[in-house]
C-alpha cells in the first residue's frame, strides 16, 4: 500500500518535474538565506556569514541529485536521461558515430545473415514442417562407408514394423520429371514419396488431400499426385476447381488430388519440389524396373521422425540392429549394408551437404569480422572517451557515482549497437536470398536456399549484438570509471609518443584487428589459389564448344528398340544441321550428379592380388562420343556404329588404365573382361577427369552404349550457343516426337563450373569479407595513430624545436605503427597455421601453409598498415613547431 | 578487543545515526507544530546540544521521503519575515509511525545500553 503511493507520489513528481525543481530550488536558496542571517546575527561578516551557511548545509548540486533521484521515477529517468544525452553525443561527432554504426551494422548484418543461412538451410531447411528438430536423414552404408547407397522399399517396411523409437519414417525420392503442357512437354522436379508424408510432416494441403496410406502399393497403381502451389498458382492459375483434374507427367494422366500450402517446397534442400507422387508410381518415375518388391534396389532416400527424448545415438542403435537382422535374414542383398542416421545438417543426399562446408567457413568469417569491427568501434570510442575525460572528471566531482558513468557509457554502447542492430537486420534481410544467386542455377530445377529470419536468429543476433555492445562499450567505460579525480583536474597532462599505459588498450585492439585481417586475407589467398588453380586445370576433354543435355526416353514410356531407333535418327538428323559437328549419346555426362556404372574386371596376364579386388568405374557410351567431348584418341579408334549388339564386344581405355593392368605396352587387341564377359581392347582414351577437377588420374574405360546400357544424355560439339541449340534441339526432336523434350541445355564449361561452385562462393565470400577486414584494421591503426600524434604535438614540437628533423618524426612514428602491425602479422601467422587446416578440404593444389598465400596477405596488410601509418606520420611531421609549444 | 562504542568518541559531534533522522523530523513536528526546512533544521541541532553535525542538505530529500511516505505533508505559506516559504507539518499516519519508531528507538537503546555496561565491566 505505502509501495503503491510512494510509486504514485514519484510518477506525478516524474509528471511535474519542471515546478518542483524550482519549488525546490527555492526553498533552498530560502533556507541559505535564513542560515547566513542567522550567522550575521552571530557576528559573522556578511562573506563569512555566507560560507558558513555554505559549509553547513553540504554540496548543493548533490543535495538536488538525491532530491531527483527521490522524486521521480529514477531508473526510467536515469534511462531517459542518459538516452537522450547519448543521443547528443552522437550529434556532436556525427563523423565518428556514423563509422562506428557502419561497422557494427556490418559486423551485426554479416552475422545474422549468416545464422539465418544456417538456420534456413541446414538446422530447419523445410518450412512448414514440424517437428523438425526430431527429424534425420537417413542412408545406406555399404560396408560402413556412408554417402552412396540408399534404401530398399523392402527394407523400409521393415523398418517402419521393427522400430520402437521412432514416430515415423518417410520415402523421399527426387526426380525430374517430364511435364506435357497441352502439345509442350517440359522437364521439372518432384518427388516420390511414401503415402504418409504430408501427414508425418504435419503439412495439410490447401486443397484436396494429402496420400491414403493404401496408395503405397500396387505397380503403378496410384497415379494420383499432390502439386506444389506455385505449380497450381502459375500453371493452374489458382483454378480452385483444380482437384480431380488429370496432369500428365512422364506420359501417364495423374489424377490432382491435392495442393501443397503456399511455402512448402517439400524435403530436399535448396530445390522447390513442383509435385509428389506415391511410391507405389515408382517404375514411372525411376525407371527402368519395379524396384517395390527388390530387396538389392536401393533407392530411397528418406527421414526418420523420432519419439520426443529419443537421443539420436539411442535411435542409431536401434537403427543398427534392425539392419543387423536384415543382414542375417537376407544375406544375398544386404550383406554389408547397414542404415545410417545423420542430422539434417549433414543429409548426405542433398545440397545441405554440399553447402556445410561453406557455411562453417562464413560463419567463422563473419566473426572474425564482427570482432573487427567490436574492436574497432571500441578503439574509436576510447579515443573519443579519451576526448570526454574532462567532461567525465567535471560529472564525478559534481557527484555523479562511477556506477552511474558506467551505465552512462554502457547506454550510449547500446544506443549505437540498438541502430546499427536494426540496420544489421535489414541487410541480413536482403541478403537472405543472397546464397541461391551465388549458386549457379539450373533448368527446370527452382532453387530455394532462403535464410529465416525466425525468433531464434533474432534471437542470437540480440546476442550478438549484446556481447559486442559488451565488448566494445566495457573498455572505455572502465576506463572512464578509473578516472583519478585529483590528477585529471589538475591538468591534462602532455601526451609522448609511446610509453603510455593508457595506450596498451587500444594497441593491443590493433594487433587482434590486424592478426585477425591476416588470418582472414591468407584464408581469402588459399581458396583463390586453388580455385585458379582449378580453372587452369584441363578436364581432359573440351569445355568451349561442346554442349550437354539428355532426353528422358525412360519417363516417357520408350522400349530399348525405340530408344535405339530414335537416337540413331536423331543424331542422323542433328549431323545434318549446319553449325553443328557432331553429337553423341553417353549415359553419363563426365561431371554431372549421376553416377557412372563399375565393375570388377580381369585382364589376360595381368594378376591380382588375391585380397584386392580390381574395380573400375567405365562409362556407357554412343559412337563418336571421343570426338565429339574433344578427348584425343592415343592409340587404336573410337566406337563406331559398327560396334552394335552383334558385332563382337570392344572396349577403349584410358592411358592410366593402359599403364596399370599392361604395363605401358599397347593394350590395343587386348582382353579384358568385365562382368564375366571378355571383350577386345580397340583404343587408348588420353586421361581426363571424370566427377572432379580435384580427382587424381585413375583408371576408366569406355564401352559402346548397344553392348551394355543404354544411355539418355546428349553432347553436341558446335560452335553455336547453348540458346540457339536448345531451340533446334527442341524443334528436331518435337519432330520426331512431341512427347519428348530436351533437358537443360549448357556448355561443357558450366557443367565444370558448377562443380566448383562451392568454392566460389567461399572465396567470394572471404574475399570480400578479408578486403573489408583489412579496411577495418587499417582504419583502427589509423585511428589510434593519428590519436597518438594529436596527442603529442607538444613533446613533437620540442623535437622540432631541439632540431629533429622531418625523416626523423616520419620514421618515429611509423616505426611505432609498423611495431603494431608487425605484432599482428606475427600473432596471424601463427593462427593462420593452425586454422587454414581447417579448410584444407576446399584447397586445390596448394598446401594450408602455401608460402605464396601468406606472402601476398603479408604484403597486402604491411601496405595498408603503411598508408595508415604514413598519414598521420606525414600530419606529426609537418607539426608547426611554434604552434605546438605555444598551444 | 572492545567494543568500538565502548571507545570515548574520537569527535566531539557525532553523524546522524542512519534512519534516526526520520524520527527526528517527525518528532520535531509533531512537537513544534509546521515548520519550514530551515526551522526544522535548527530544531534538531538544538535539542542534540549542538552535538549532532547535520549536513542541513540531507535534510530536505528525507522531507521528500517522508512526504512519499505520506507521514508529512507541506505547504506553500508565507514565513515570519513575510517570504514565501514551504511549511512541514506532521499527518496522522505520521504520528502512528512516531510512536511505532519511539518505541523502537526505545529498544535500540536499551539494548545499546546493556552492551554498553557489559563493556565497561569487561575492560
């Protein structure tokens, strides 16, 4: 009750605070008067009189304090007070406060742009679904070795009935997907999945249904399909009669029985699913067997959804031993296989995977930057604390307590750091979507790779931005409060260059600033260097000039013989264009996702070592493939049409191949056999690279497309653009058949390039962020530099006077900048070693210690540590010597 | 070692006691009738002899305080030379918490006094 009116009684006091000052200072200045009155009346003399009444009743200014302090609502007026003087602060030096906002909205933005990327694609990439953080991946193993296989439906049933721990677990099979639209076929991405899924993720479609659980099974018997909105909303312009309308995909009409909620873009990182289907329509859309009842057909990739409180280690081990059972039941399909659960941060089968790396590395780079810009918004505000300690002094003589400085500087911090907070904000706002444009994109496929600016990141980033307000703000305010009262109003006492302990702070910030830059700058030089190092590597075949699609034939229903008569005619009919040289089917294009077929082989008097088996990946490929990816035939010839299914089984090495299993001899009129069929070596292949610029040479062959698999991807060697091609490719196949559409069209070049995309990024990334690192550091060296010498103008002017001469100054003062930055450079070299192992995965022909890289970050820092230095040496040296003493 | 209060004082005025001053206050007014800062002030000093040294100052937050408290009320009226002056006068709560704080003040006291010939027989 008296809490409640004393609370009343300072709101009202807080409301008229203006009339009870003056109430206030009035009765005081009453009470003074009454006192020296009485003093006079005492004998004093009148001046007397006055003084005592002075000394008798205690500081004024401090009486009137408490007396606010008491009246009001102190905390928030205290608050009010300090915000609206930090407010005036920044005014006053509008120069250094705009730089120091600017560098924390950098730092701060950086940061949360980065946790939103982490947060949107890999600790919660799929928007709508629930129960995310119980949800993992999950791969086959193939004798423990992770990352390869996938699961087989059989398995999976047998999963779903053994498993305790889990909730559910879901099928999740990508595939693209020809689309017809009325005469038009069109290539786009969706999904197998098992007849659960919507429900497991707890997404309910906007229309229609989700699967019945009876739409698992059956051959093909469910041509049912939920689409994506945006399929709905662009194909279908919203038609809200859309449900039961039929879609053609991959040939066969699909009943719509559903539509996906806006924002859902289904379970596979960084691509926006257009459409789902049952797994029971899996032989149409992953083609070419019915792989439900086949327990060696491993092609499901998938999610586990665990109980709450079941650890992931528990659920691993349950996961294991029913793998373990399965081993034993069924020995001839799963022998070595096992099941493995991964977080999908490191879902093996999708871009989370691809991207981890390069996320790790933004993320340590963008701290590194905050902590830059901490250290160089802290640097600034010593300097400009330095510049307020007579204003400090005054407030602490005149009875403000050090706690109330502290809170004073704690809140101008907090001031600078709420803006450049709400700044932060908005740049990581607009860079959310930063990541897809830097990723190459690709035909047919929506990237989606969106940051989240959900309440957690904002919630770090308050974090953040708290622990640097914190970093910053504490280092000037504990140097204001140690203000020594007596000495500091005494005089400002005359500054020398160096020797000066209050300098040790900020000189210590510039060394982290400058070892941090440097850390950062060797980072930027190592993935620069390996990423030319790359680009200059030859893949071994041409990558201008030859261009590389595929034609689904599978999807759309076609027989081996009509594959074979079609492709025959098609290239019959593309070598007859001008503009184009020649053309090629292959089953694998050298790069690309798919993987190429391997087998064990034997050669005629080549023996192996019992243990080792001898398995080699080859390819599958038409006549004139060589030619036509510009891979020079050594020894022998290519494939011709000649070489069909009666002719007799050839086979055309590579030279690593060559050297290994004949021992530099000409293989050609050799054996080898492969999957117990021998066939005649006819040519020696010049080696080429394979899935990587990085792989290492290793042996590979060839094999004609008509004696083993038939292949659906098309290389076409012309000089013409990868546009105009498309547009002849489209017109010459429509015209052989309008169900069939050709896949993205791209250069060699680019299906190069998108391999090193991730690289790119990287280095993009540390490239701008190590340019903007070394801006900070030279700015907090030219801070504290030219600081140092407008302190000292006094002590450099009596050089002058005393006949030093300008080298002289110029090399006093450098030498001081350039001790700092060597001190930096020594501190990032030894962080440096250690942490650029860190990246070595991403490193290409260069070692984590390349001497180049640290050379060229060594000289770039020393520059701009020099120019910073020389300024404000140049400033000092041209100090009027006159002006300096007299001043 | 003996009590510090057992020492002679070293000065010959003493500080306000923490929170006495309240008591005082309330005390004066209760006996004087209103009175304005500046009376109150020598009032106190009166009555302790010229013993207490009273930073006057502090005075007149405690004023506030006690006003928050709602144990004493003021007014603008006008003084003995005719000035314009704030007049303190004592409420009714006021006077319930002078007793409630007389009778504590009492057994502080009693009890400091025990400590006190407890102390002087030990040295």
């Amino acid at each position: 009750m008296t809490r409640l009116r004393v609370l009343l009684c300072r709101l009202t006091g807080w409301l008229r605070k203006g009339s009870l000052e003056r109430d206030l200072d009035e009765e005081l200045h009453f009470h003074l008067q009454l006192e020296t009155a009485e003093n006079v009346r005492k004998g004093m003399t009148s001046a007397q009189a006055r003084t005592s009444a002075l000394r008798r009743f205690g500081g004024v200014a401090q009486v009137k304090e408490t007396y606010r302090e008491a009246h009001g609502l102190p905390a928030i007026q205290l608050l009010w007070q300090d915000v609206r003087f930090g407010f005036r602060m920044m005014r006053r030096s509008p120069g250094l406060s705009l730089l120091v906002i600017l560098c924390l909205t950098l730092g701060i933005g950086a940061n949360a742009a980065v946790f939103s990327w982490i947060e949107g694609i890999l600790l919660r990439p799929f928007p709508l679904v629930a129960h995310q953080e119980r949800m993992m991946a999950m791969a086959g193993t193939n004798r423990g070795v992770a990352g390869l296989d996938d699961l087989s439906w059989p398995d999976f049933v047998d999963l779903q009935k053994n498993c305790t721990l889990f909730d559910t677990f879901i099928v999740d099979r990508i595939m693209g997907v020809t689309l017809a639209i009325g005469e038009r076929a069109q290539r786009t991405t969706g999904s197998v999945v098992s007849a659960n899924y919507f429900r497991a993720l707890g997404v309910r479609p906007v229309l229609g249904r989700g699967f019945e659980p009876g739409e698992d099974f059956g051959r093909n018997a469910h041509p049912v399909t939920v689409i994506g909105y945006r399929m709905w909303q662009d194909r279908f312009r919203g038609d809200p009669g859309i449900i039961g309308k039929t879609q053609m995909l991959n040939g066969m009409p699909h009943t719509i029985v559903g539509v996906a909620p806006e924002g859902f873009y289904g379970t596979f990182v960084g691509w926006a699913m257009q459409f789902w289907v049952p797994t029971s329509m899996q032989e149409r859309f992953d083609p070419p067997t019915y792989k439900l009842e086949d327990r060696g057909a491993r092609w499901i990739e998938g999610f586990a959804i665990l109980k709450p409180g079941v650890t992931p280690a528990q659920a691993q081990a349950e996961i294991s031993a029913v793998a373990k059972r399965l081993e034993v039941d069924y020995p001839a399909t799963n022998r070595g296989c096992g099941i493995q659960l991964f977080p999908l941060w490191k879902t093996p089968f999708n871009n989370a995977g691809a991207l981890l790396p390069t996320l790790g590395i933004a993320l340590a780079v963008v701290v590194s930057v905050l902590l830059i810009a901490c250290a160089n918004v802290s640097n600034l505000l010593l300097v400009r604390a330095f510049g307020r300690r007579h204003e400090m002094t005054v407030r602490l003589a005149v009875g403000a307590g050090r706690g109330r400085l502290l809170k004073q500087l704690l809140t101008e911090g907090t001031i600078l750091a709420i803006i450049s907070a709400i700044g932060g904000m908005a740049m990581a706002h607009w860079c959310r979507n930063l990541l897809a444009l830097l990723l190459p994109a690709r035909a047919g496929v929506t990237m989606t790779l969106p940051g989240e600016l959900d309440w957690r990141v904002l919630a770090l980033s308050a974090g953040v931005c708290l622990i640097s307000t914190l970093l910053f703000g504490l280092a000037p305010a504990i140097q204001a409060s140690k203000i020594d009262l007596v000495s500091s109003l005494k005089a400002d006492s005359a500054g020398v260059v160096g020797g000066r302990r209050r300098a040790a702070a900020r000189s210590s910030l510039v060394v982290v600033q400058v070892a941090l830059s440097f850390v950062l700058l060797v980072g930027a030089a190592l993935l620069l260097e390996s990423l030319r190092g790359m680009q200059n590597t030859s893949p071994g075949f041409s990558t201008r000039g030859v261009l590389t699609t595929g034609i689904d034939f599978r999807s759309a229903g076609y027989n081996a013989q009509r594959i074979k008569t079609f492709q025959d005619e098609l290239i019959d009919r593309l070598q007859g264009l001008g503009g184009l040289q020649s053309a090629a089917f292959a089953r694998t294009t050298p790069f690309s996702y798919g993987s190429y077929s391997s087998a064990e082989i034997a050669v005629d008097g080549y023996e192996t070592a019992p243990d080792r088996q001898l398995t080699v990946e080859y390819n599958e490929v038409g006549p004139g493939y060589l030619a036509t990816m510009g891979i020079p035939v050594v020894s022998g010839r290519e494939f011709t049409r000649a070489d069909n299914e009666t002719a007799p089984l050839v086979a055309v090495v590579n030279e690593a191949m060559a050297a290994q299993y004949w021992r530099g001899q000409d293989p050609v009129g050799g054996r080898l056999q492969v999957k117990r069929r021998w066939m005649r070596v006819v040519g020696v292949a010049k080696m080429s690279k394979y899935r990587s610029l990085r792989e290492t040479p290793k042996p590979f062959f060839y094999v004609p497309m008509r004696q083993s698999a038939l292949g659906q991807a098309l290389e076409v060697r012309t000089p013409l653009g990868p546009e105009t091609i498309a547009k002849v490719l489209a017109r010459e196949i429509h015209k052989l058949d309008a169900n069939l559409a050709p896949s993205e069209v791209i250069t060699m070049q680019e299906q190069v390039d998108r391999t090193t995309a991730v690289q790119r990024v990287a280095v993009t990334m540390l490239g701008v962020f190590g340019g903007l690192a070394l801006l900070l550091a030279a700015i907090g060296l030219y801070g504290v530099m030219s600081y140092t010498v407008s302190q000292s103008t006094r002590e450099l002017g009596l050089r002058m006077a005393l006949g030093a001469g300008v080298p002289h100054l110029l090399r006093q003062v450098m030498s001081q900048g350039m001790a700092l930055t060597a001190g930096g450079l020594a501190l990032g070299a030894v962080a440096s070693v250690a942490l650029t192992r860190l990246i070595v995965g991403m490193l290409y022909g260069v070692t984590p210690r390349d001497p180049l890289a640290f050379g060229v970050a060594f000289v770039a820092m020393t520059m701009a540590a020099g120019i910073a230095c020389f300024l404000p040496a140049w400033r000092a040296a041209r100090t009027d010597p006159v002006r300096a003493l007299r001043d | 070692m003996a009590h510090p209060l057992a020492h002679p004082m070293a000065k010959e005025k003493t500080d306000v006691l923490h929170g006495s001053l309240a008591f005082m206050v309330l005390r004066t007014l209760d006996t004087l009738g209103p009175q304005h800062g500046w009376g109150i002030a020598r009032r106190i000093e009166q009555i302790s002899g010229d013993a207490l040294e009273l930073n006057q100052g502090t005075l007149y937050p405690a004023l506030l305080r006690l006003q928050q408290m709602g144990w004493i009320a003021s007014k603008w009226g006008s003084s003995e030379n005719h000035r314009r002056a704030k007049f303190y006068s004592i409420t009714r709560a006021g006077r319930k918490q002078l007793a409630a704080e007389a009778e504590n003040w009492e057994r502080i006291s009693g009890i400091l006094a025990r400590f006190r010939s407890q102390a002087g027989e030990a040295s």
